[in-house]
C-alpha cells in the first residue's frame, strides 16, 4: 500500500504513524509513550511469563503482536513473534505512569536491588 491507496469498503488496515521527518540511512528508533498495562489481559500475561521461562531468563522483553491484548492471543488471531533475553530499555525511557514512575526506571532499580541482594551487599 501506498500514502494514495485506497482501502475497499469494509477492509481495516493498521497503520503506524510517525511524527517526524525521516531521511537518510540513520535507523529510526521506536520509542513508547504510552501505557497500556491495563490493558492486556490474564492469558497475555502468562503466555509472556512462561516464554520467558522457557529461556531460563529472569529478565526479558516479549514481543507480542496483537490487534486487541484484553483478549487472549488465539481470540484475536496475535503471536508472541520474539522473546528478547536483552531487551532494550531505551524504548521505554520516555514513558511516564500515572504516578509518577517510569517503567525503564523501575525495572532498573529492580534489577539493581535484585543483584545486590544477590550478592548479600
């Protein structure tokens, strides 16, 4: 498709959007800024975790491709395409929860906690 398709009636298409000006051979970077934690359902949730799991990893970014996450992934026809052991926390810097928080923030700060009581300092 192209800025000039022009879609038959009653077929959707998902568009992403970008707001700035892109030329050039420097990658363009995805960034977050909104949250939708609410949203994603129970079966999301543990599909995730156990993919997670399943790589032995304590700390890892699932990708989860789905047109609506408040229902379970064989519902609406989405896939867990990727399970990153080393997720990029750059994505998420910007976003800011409602109560003041930030997820990469946090995450962290987790992690920092979690490895030094690890090491029992």
């Amino acid at each position: 498709m192209t800025e000039e398709s022009v879609l038959r009636k009653g077929r959707e298409a998902l568009v992403k959007s970008c707001d700035i000006q892109h030329a050039g051979k420097s990658e363009l970077r995805t960034t977050f800024n909104e949250n939708v934690t609410g949203l994603v359902c129970r079966d999301l949730r543990t599909k995730a975790v156990r993919a997670a799991y399943a790589l032995n990893s304590e700390f890892a970014g699932v990708d989860i491709i789905t047109l609506d996450p408040a229902v379970p992934l064989r519902e609406s026809g989405g896939v867990i395409n990727e399970v990153n052991t080393t997720p990029g926390l750059h994505h998420h810097y910007n976003l800011i929860n409602g109560n003041g928080s930030s997820p990469a923030g946090d995450v962290l700060k987790y992690l920092l906690e979690t490895e030094h009581s690890k090491k029992g300092l």
